[in-house]
C-alpha cells in the first residue's frame, strides 16, 4: 500500500510538471532572435525615471515607413532598456512572413521576446502581456513609436 502511494504520488508530480510547463508555453523561445544591434539604427530614445530606452531598427523599415509601405518581413525593432548606464533587459520585436499563423499569436506577423543582458531569453516572461499591450496599435503596425520613425531624419529623437 504504502509502495502505491508513493507511485501515486509520483505520477502527480510528473503531471504537475507537465502543467507547468504547458501553463508557461508563451515564456518558450518563440521564433524571435537577438539581431546585431550594430546592424540597427537607432531613431528614438525614451526616458523614464532612471530608464532609458533606445528604440532602434533596420534602415529598409524606416524607409518602407516613410514611402507609407508596411514594415517588411525579417524586420527586427529592438528596445535596450537601459538603467544606470547599463543593459537591463532587451526587448525584440521581428516580423516574419506568415508568423501570424502561430498558435496565440494576436499580433498580426509579429513575434515578441524579452533577452536578458547575455543574449538568453527571459523564461519568466510571458509574452502573451507584450501582444495584448501592443495590440492596441494594431492599426500602426503594431507600434508605440511609429510617429518617432515616420519624422525621423538622421537625428535620434529624444
Ligand atoms: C503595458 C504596455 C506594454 C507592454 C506590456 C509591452 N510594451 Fe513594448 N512598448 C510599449 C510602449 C508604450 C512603447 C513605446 C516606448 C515607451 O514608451 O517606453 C513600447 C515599445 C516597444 C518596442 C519598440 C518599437 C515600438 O513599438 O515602438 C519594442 C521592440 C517593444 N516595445 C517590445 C516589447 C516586448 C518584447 C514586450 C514584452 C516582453 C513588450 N514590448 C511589452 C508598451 C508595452
């Protein structure tokens, strides 16, 4: 008897582990990946407190923008978030064709990721909360600082 509970108990564990880890299946890896910043320009920065945000992002979007075209596939918009000089966290968006035919994804082909200071994905984050926030830009791609990029003219804004 006592061997059966322990089995039994054994199996709840188990199960347990595989709810969590379905419970957590917008935290995996998706297809977002951490670009070359130095490939990237750099058009706006957002200040806040102790953090400051450079937005930056590829120079065919930015011209796709201004010619009033959508943002291309294989685009990467990336936010360093830094704090007291230093990288706290990286966001990532990347657009890629037909990526809006993922599960739960509400973003139209837009995937979103959170990297930690050295390149690894932050596995505590669930990005459903990125894709609900932006969601509401829906009609500006998907955006905060799409007038940012639009009025851009070689000099960040800040
Ligand atoms: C509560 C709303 C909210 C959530 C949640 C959110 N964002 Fe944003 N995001 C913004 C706002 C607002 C901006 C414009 C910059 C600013 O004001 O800080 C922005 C800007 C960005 C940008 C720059 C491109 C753009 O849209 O202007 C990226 C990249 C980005 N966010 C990625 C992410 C990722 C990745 C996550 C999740 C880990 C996330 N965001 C979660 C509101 C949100």
């Amino acid at each position: 008897m006592r061997h059966l509970l322990k089995r039994i108990s054994i199996l709840f564990a188990m199960a347990g582990a595989v709810i969590l880890v379905g419970w957590n299946v917008d935290a995996e890896p998706n297809r977002t990946t951490l670009p070359e910043l130095a490939g990237l320009v750099h058009y706006t920065t957002v200040r806040r407190g102790n953090v400051t945000e450079h937005i930056m992002t590829t120079n065919e979007a930015i011209q796709a923008v201004k010619n009033g075209q959508p943002v291309p596939a294989g685009t990467h918009f990336v936010l360093v978030d830094y704090r007291d000089g230093e990288i706290y966290r990286t966001f990532v968006m990347e657009k890629g064709s037909g990526w809006g035919g993922d599960e739960d994804r509400r973003t139209g082909d837009w995937q979103f990721q959170w990297f930690k200071p050295d390149g690894s994905v932050n596995m505590a984050e669930n990005t459903a909360r990125c894709q609900s926030c932006h969601s509401s830009r829906a009609d500006e791609d998907f955006l905060y600082t799409l007038d940012a990029l639009k009025e851009f003219n070689g000099a960040v804004i800040d």
